[in-house]
C-alpha cells in the first residue's frame, strides 16, 4: 500500500474510532466477552467493597466459634472457596491489530452462580504475538536541512510489540524487487524499448530482473520477413523468381515471367485460316508463326487451293490449246533435283494433239534454253532460299543464314544495338525458337533493338550514341516515408517486391544511401488502459542491404488509428533547411494530443529525430500514404503556458500544416519530393485544410497514383533514380 493510502486508511479508522467511542460508548461499560456471550447484571450480588460481611444467621460469637479469628479472614476464605475469575477478549475500539480483554470474577457458591464484578476493556498487546510477519510502512526521515523526507520501514510483532527497522528514505524505482520509491507497489517501472535478436522489443522487469520481450526466432517461411532472426530474408524459401508463392506461369509478355533464362518458351496455341486448324507461337511477346496452311489460287494440282471446299474450280485441267505453255509445279520423276515443272505440248505444228510433258527442271522452259541446263538437275549453282535443291545435293535451303536488324537503320552498331541473324527453311527465312522444333517466319533472333529511354548503366541503351546522355551516377540520399496503418499492407509488400527487383541495378552502388521513417506503431500503455502510439526511424540513411532488411521487417500496424504523415515528413527534413526557414523551432514541437485513450510520441523525441542528409548530396523523399495529410504535433513556446502556443495562420491552435510543409520544403538544399496516393488524396481537404500532397511537389518531384502494382511501383521508382541518380 502506498503511503498515501495509508494516511487515508489510518484517517479512517480515528475516524471510525470517534465515532464508536461517541455513539457506543456502553461497548466498555458492557462489553462482550469472546467466546461466548454473557449476560452481564449491572448491579453485584455481593458487595466486595464494605469492610465487613454481614450474617444474618450467625452471631459475632458464632462466628468465633468457627475458628475464624476475623471478619477480613472470613471474607478471605470465602473469595477463595466460591469467586471465580476468568478474562475475555474485547474490542475496544477499530484498531483490530491490538488485543484486549476484561476481567469477570463469578460467585459459584450461589446457585444459580452469579456475576459479582467485571473489569474494564484494557489493553493486553499492541498486537497479535502470532502475526510475526514483517510488513512495509511508511516512516520519515529528518534531514539536516529541516523537515523530514518520506521513506519506509519494516514493522513487525515481537511477543505482542510492535518492532520497527530503520526508516530508510525513498529513491527512484530501479528494478531490484524492492519498493524503491515507496508507493507500495514493487518494480512498477514503465516499459521501455529494448533491442533482442529478433529487433524491436518491451523491456519489462520480472521478479526483479529486467526481460525483454519481442519477437523470437522462428522457422523460416517466405513472407518478406526474417523468421529466424540470421539476417537474410527468405533464405531457401523464395522461388527462382526470388518471390514468395509458386512460380509465376510463363506467358507471352516478352519477359521472363517463370525465372528459369528463357523468354516466352514453350508457348503455343491453336490458331486458324481459312483452310484448317494449327499452332502459333510466342516470339518476342507476340503471337507468330500460324502452322495452318494458307489459301493460294488455284492450280490444276487435285488439290483445293484456295482452301474454298471445290478442287480446281474454273480451271480446265486437261491439255487444251489454250493451256499450251502453261507450266504446273511438280516433283515427280524423272526430276531429281528440288521442284520442277510440266507443262501442256503440242505434237506437231498444228496443234492437232496435245499431251502433258514429263516433270524437268525450271531452266528446261526459259526462252532460250540455258547452254549448261540439265532438265533432271536444272542449272547447278550455289543454294538459294527457294526451297529447291539448287547445288543437286539431295538437301534443300541447307546452310543458309543472313543478318537481321528491326531497329531503325541508323541505330544499327550505335551503344548496345546489334544484329541479329535468320536462317532459311523450305523457302522462307526466319528462326526456329528458341530450342523448340517450331520455325518462325521473318524472326530475327538475337538482335539487339534500341531501349525507348536511356537507363543510368553506363550504356548509350537508346543508341543514340551518347552514353547515358550525359547522366552518371552521383551521391544521391533517399529517404521512403511510409504510413504504417493497417490499410496500407497490400502497398507496402508491393513497394518490397518492387524494390527487391529494383536493387539488381542498385544494390552495389555505395553513393546510393537509403532510409525508412514509418509510423505510427502502437503498444499498450505501462499501467493504463489504451494504447501509445508513435513514429520513428525504422533505418537511418545506409547502404540498401540495411534498407532492405529494416523494411522487410517493418510491417503495417493494424492497431493504429492516426496517419501522422505530415508530421513525419517535418520530422524528416528539419535540419535539411536552415534553422531560419522552420515554421517552428523543432525543439517546442511535442506531441500533445490525444486520441480517445491513445497518446502520440515519436521516436525519438522530435528535437533529435534527425535524419543523416549528406551535405554533398542530391536529397529524394518518396512518401506512401493513402490517408490524407494530417499532423498531431503542437508547438508551443513555453509547454506550461497555454497562451504560448503557436498559431498555424489558418486559425488553428495546433499541427503542421501544407502550408508550413511547402514553406520547409522550398527551403531545403536540392531536395525533390515525391509522392505515392491515392487518387482521393492527390488535392484533397482534411479539418478544413488543404491535405493533399500533389502541393508538396511542386519545387521538385512528381505525384503518382498509390497502386499494390509492383511492375508499376518499379517504372515509377526507375524513373525517380533517373531523374535524380543519374543527373
């Protein structure tokens, strides 16, 4: 019990006291005695008192007779004979620790035996001799300055007295399992923030030992979080994608969408024309290489051509004088070289009979005849892509191959753009793809194809022939500033899988420095109901590995009901601008504010929450948030003086406003801002102010939508190194 409500209790029972020892007072004249209750007569039966004992029935001789020499000796022996004396417990007042009790002397000789004389209520002990347990009180002590200091002692009942220790005066709580400060409750100390293997925990005092409690390691599992607190992220659980989850399905994209170093492999589908059903395939994201065959026109082959359901329809087939000339693809012998070709001939000058000639090489019917024409082997020269046997080696369009360029002609053999090369099969040229048995008309593979932008690598990507366009990497801080509410779960894992992909270009790179500021968190107050909620650095400006691992580890918090955003964004960038350019000098700003039974705070405090800017640096803040802006912070110039306090010029009392925010921000050395919302919150009004954060940008920087899309978190985030990193 603390010594305040122990002056309250020892008040009570004075109090208690007086008013039984007023209004109850026949409790001593009559008290009742335990165990047991006697009826107690109020006048004696026999009066000890007189000096003499009268006899009505025995004369002063008579009574000499009995060999009683005195009348003192007769009342002696007659106290001894018949008077019986007891004691009983009563309670005299409300100080139930004492013991006390009355006399009560009873004449036995009397039939019935009768009261002759009872005691008053007296104190036997100050307490009882059976409590010897020891107990904490509290004392004073004096000081040699005067007066006296409050401190405590231990009370204890030895054979019915109280004992006492020294009074030993009252010090800060310390966790010892000692009452330090005398309030009477033991390692009452608030929690604090400690750190174990697994990060961030409570340090909290058990049985006078400080323990910190927090997450502890476990089993590993792919969630963008270290399980089993080693350092690594997902180690051995990511797929070949380094994702969570099963591998993504391969589509037709133009990227490799299942990680395993092919594009767009293995994927086909059915297709169609006029003439049947067949197969297309996936090369460079589209849609190529239909195998149904296509309609042609018709020729005298008993063939349906034109793909129209009629074979050789509105032809006339048979050698007529009108089909003398005309040639007909075919393959028969005695050709034994590729296609050849029969045609309708005449048997004599008139044209009387005609027939169908055997089926020779092409050159046999040129005008006139080449000198070196074989009719069965043509004209033997080198292979063409005609699909015919032009060196007559038995092999068709073999060892064919040429080069291949889509790009723009200028762009050919400028910075990364190459050619690449297409073979030729049965009279087209193409490339079959990637291993597949599948062949692709006019596919040019391997050719390199000028980039639409120029990414910041070291490579002219856009073959302009300007390497980076004159951009190089240089020293660049970027701080993310993120909502950690619950609603913003989904952004934050995008913002990590876009990120995680983003670092293949970055990760290396040391004039890169990253930091995470995130709020707010809850935990629940020491000794109280409700919750405290505060923001911090999560990491402070490091290499991306650090940055990385603080995020992967730093999710939403579904119990926290404020989006303190414009207060995190001041926080940030306080010591980035002169002192002369803040709205409010940081060290008046405290969180004041509460909401319901929750209270704001950061950490740490705001007077040292300082981000690490480098002097030489090119500064980016990339905000996430899809609440708009909003700020519990109040500035006040003396924090016991409400009249102090700071007006916003919006005629508020209290908060950072857009317009203290544009005014910090315009003043800050190269400093661009960036911001990730949603649409609602791009120009919006929250408490009857502007809240929107388009406004934020406007002296460097850009708004974007807040989407869970990390393809379009990646363009988004790539186009902000660029504009900064690189220039």
């Amino acid at each position: 019990m603390g010594y305040d409500l122990q002056k309250k209790f020892w008040f009570l029972k004075i109090f208690f006291f007086l008013a039984a020892f007023i209004g109850c007072s026949d409790l001593f004249e009559n008290p009742i005695p335990f165990p047991g209750h006697l009826d107690i007569q109020e006048e004696p039966k026999y009066d000890l008192d007189n000096d003499v004992v009268t006899n009505q029935d025995m004369s002063p001789k008579e009574l000499e007779k009995g060999n009683i020499n005195t009348l003192f000796e007769l009342e002696k022996q007659y106290q001894q004979d018949c008077y019986k004396t007891e004691y009983f417990f009563c309670p005299p007042s409300l100080f139930l620790d004492e013991i006390w009790e009355f006399q009560l002397i009873t004449d036995t000789c009397k039939d019935p035996e009768e009261i002759v004389y009872k005691g008053p209520c007296e104190q036997k002990f100050e307490c009882d001799p059976a409590n010897t347990k020891p107990e904490t009180v509290a004392c004073s002590v004096p000081v040699e300055t005067g007066g006296n200091i409050y401190g405590s002692q231990e009370k204890w009942c030895d054979k019915g007295v109280w004992k006492y220790t020294d009074c030993v005066a009252c010090s800060p709580e310390v966790c010892d399992g000692i009452d330090n400060d005398c309030n009477g409750e033991i390692d009452d100390l608030p929690i604090q923030e400690c750190q174990n293997e697994c990060g961030p925990g409570d340090l909290i005092c058990v049985d006078g030992e400080e323990v910190c409690f927090g997450d502890e390691p476990e089993e590993e599992i792919c969630d963008y979080k270290d399980n089993d607190c080693d350092g690594l992220i997902d180690e051995g659980q990511t797929n070949a994608c380094d994702t969570c989850g099963d591998i993504p399905e391969e589509v037709c994209d133009g990227f490799d969408n299942d990680c395993d170093g092919d594009t767009d492999e293995d994927l086909e589908q059915l297709c169609e024309t006029d003439c049947e059903t067949g197969l297309e395939f996936c090369a460079l994201g589209s849609w190529v290489g239909c195998t149904a065959k296509v309609p042609f026109p018709e020729i005298c082959n008993g063939l349906d051509d034109d793909c129209d359901g009629e074979v050789d329809e509105n032809l006339d087939c048979l050698c007529t004088i009108q089909m003398v000339g005309a040639l007909f693809p075919c393959y028969e012998s005695p050709l034994v070289c590729g296609q050849g070709y029969k045609t309708c001939e005449c048997y004599d000058e008139d044209c009387e009979q005609i027939f169908m000639s055997e089926c020779f090489a092409m050159c046999s019917y040129e005008d006139p005849v080449p000198a070196n024409c074989d009719k069965f082997k043509g004209i033997v020269v080198d292979e063409l892509c005609n699909n015919h046997d032009d060196n007559c080696n038995e092999l068709i369009d073999e060892d064919l191959y040429k080069g291949c360029y889509t790009g723009e002609p200028e762009t050919l053999f400028v910075g990364v753009c190459l050619p690449g090369q297409m073979t030729c099969e049965k009279g087209s040229w193409g490339n079959y793809y990637e291993n597949s048995e599948t062949f692709i008309g006019d596919y040019c593979k391997g050719e390199v194809v000028p980039n639409e932008t120029d990414e910041c690598n070291g490579e002219d990507d856009n073959c302009d022939g300007i390497v980076d366009d004159g951009k190089e990497l240089k020293d660049t801080d970027i701080l993310f500033i993120i909502d950690a509410s619950g609603s913003m779960q989904d952004e934050i894992d995008a913002v990590l899988i876009a990120l995680n992909q983003f670092a293949t270009y970055y990760k290396d790179e040391e004039v890169i420095q990253w930091g995470l500021v995130m709020g707010p968190f809850s935990q629940p107050k020491p000794n109280s109901w409700g919750t405290d909620q505060y923001s911090k650095i999560v990491s402070n400006l490091a290499p991306f590995s650090d940055f990385i691992g603080a995020l992967a580890g730093a999710n939403a918090d579904f119990m926290s009901g404020v989006e303190p955003i414009y207060d995190l964004i001041y926080l940030s960038l306080w010591n980035l601008a002169p002192s002369s350019a803040l709205p409010f000098p940081v060290g008046d700003l405290s969180f004041l504010f509460e909401l319901g039974m929750s209270s704001l705070f950061s950490i740490p405090p705001p007077h040292v929450f300082e981000i690490d800017w480098r002097d030489d640096a090119q500064h980016v803040v990339i905000i996430f948030t899809d609440e708009p802006g909003q700020s519990y912070l109040s500035a006040m110039t003396d924090l016991s003086d409400p009249s102090t306090i700071y007006k916003d010029g919006l005629g508020g009392e209290h908060g950072i406003n857009q317009i203290h925010l544009k005014q910090l921000i315009s003043n800050c050395v190269d400093l661009n801002v960036y911001t990730f919302t949603k649409l609602a919150q791009k120009d919006t009004t929250y408490m009857q102010q502007s809240a929107g954060f388009e406004a934020l940008t406007i002296y460097g920087g850009q708004w974007f939508e807040l989407v869970a899309n990390p393809a379009q978190l990646y363009e988004n985030l790539m186009q902000i190194i660029d504009e900064n990193a690189c220039e």
